[in-house]
C-alpha cells in the first residue's frame, strides 16, 4: 500500500476544474492508500472555519469525511492561503491537522513533511508578511470581522500578491538552497516533501555528505499529480496516467 501526498489544489467554486480532480481523486486513487497527506493550500483561501456552511466548502468537507470514514486517514498542513482552517474544521471532516514541520517515519525512512513557504528565505518581505499574519494578535482581528468582511480583505489579499508575484524575480520564490540545507541539517537528513512553491520536481540534496531526497509536489490548477510512497521509494503520479 502507498502513502498519498498532495498539496497546493487551491480549491474554490469558481475553478470548477480542480474540484472535479480532487472529487475524483478522493473517490478513486486515495481509496486505496494507507494514508492521505495534505500539505497546505487546500483552499485557495480559507476564511474562519465558521464558513463551513458555505455549499462549496460543505461539499469538500463531506468528501474528505467520505474517504476518512472508508478507513483512510487524512492528514492536513496547513499552507499560506489556509492557515487558519481549525478544530471545527477538523471535527467536521475527519482530518487530522498536523504541524509545519512534521518529522515522521514512513516504510522506514524518516519522511519532513511540510508546506514548504518557510523555506522561501530569500522573499524576505513575505517571511515578514508570514510573521505578523501568524500571530495571535493578527488572526484575533481577522476573526473579530464578519465573515463577508473578512472574504473581501482575503481577496484584497490575494490581488495583491498576485501583482506582486508579478514583479518579483522567479528565484526569489523559490525555496532557498542554504535553508533547505540547513533544515535537512536539524531534521538528521530525512527525505523531504514540500508543496508551496509549484514547481514540481525531484532534488536530491548533498548534505554533510547525506544525499537526501527532496519531492516538490505539483499544483492542480491543470490536472494535477501526486506523490506515492511505498517501502521502494516515491514517484510523481499525473492523474490523467493513474
Ligand atoms: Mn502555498
């Protein structure tokens, strides 16, 4: 049995594309992992978890629920658009919400499992951005706004990095070479798989004299892929091959 991961779908009603892809993907490809790992951006944004009711985030909530109840774990990271999916979340769905970073073992290797923005070093004004939007004061004043108030700053939000992006050199957006060596570095050299920054591929990183592996999970915004992992090692699967 294989080990499913998956990140950056960013799921939302009006891409009606990538939804029907991880519909399909719940109720085919994941059914028969022995686990599910979503390592962030789920949603394209994600608002407060009292916007479960919405039609949209309903229907994903029940299809995750549909696949945990079938016997397979899920397991969900939270990325930058959706960091503060929450317990009710969770509750609803059946997820299990696991930190950024998570170190666990997997068919007897050590596997860091994470987002992947926290190795953008070198956008040192997101790291920033990244700082302040995490703290309990930041997210206090999100949640204080009503729900149609706070939908409307996320889209501001996203306007601008989306013009930012633009602008920004494409090397700055990607992980930085030193802090991935220096978080295989602390983690003891595991094989590492991150999302964030859809450019999938795989590296392989020499590290005090540790080569390790490191898998960059695709987006689903065309398609999309996942990463299967058995006792053998991982491959990149496209959905349209599987
Ligand atoms: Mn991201």
């Amino acid at each position: 049995m294989s080990t499913l991961f998956i990140s950056d779908l960013h799921l939302c009603a009006d891409r009606p594309q990538g939804s029907r892809a991880f519909f399909g993907f719940l109720e085919r490809e994941a059914r028969g992992a022995d686990a599910l790992y979503i390592l962030g951006d789920l949603f394209e944004y994600w608002v407060g978890d009292d916007d479960l009711d919405d039609a949209f985030n309903a229907a994903v909530v029940s299809a995750l629920g549909r696949l945990v109840a079938g016997g397979v774990p899920v397991y969900l990271m939270h990325g930058n658009r959706d960091f503060v999916i929450g317990d009710a979340f969770a509750r609803a769905s059946g997820v299990t919400l696991l930190p950024d970073p998570t170190l666990l073992m997997l068919h007897g290797q050590a596997v860091l499992l994470m987002h992947g923005d926290t190795l953008c070093t070198l956008d040192v004004e997101y790291q920033a951005f990244r700082r302040e939007a995490r703290s309990q004061v930041w997210i206090g004043n999100l949640m204080r706004q009503p729900l149609a108030q706070r939908k409307a700053a996320v889209e501001a939000l996203r306007r601008k990095s989306e013009q930012e992006k633009r602008v920004k050199p494409a090397e700055i957006m990607d992980v930085a070479p030193s802090e991935v060596d220096a978080v295989l570095r602390r983690y003891n050299y595991p094989r590492l798989i991150h999302g964030h920054t859809h450019r999938p591929a795989r590296h392989v990183h020499l590290v005090d004299g540790h080569a390790c592996e490191r898998w960059v999970l695709a987006d689903w915004y065309q398609g999309g892929s996942y990463l299967a992992c058995d006792t053998g090692g991982c491959c990149a699967v496209s959905l349209n091959e599987s």
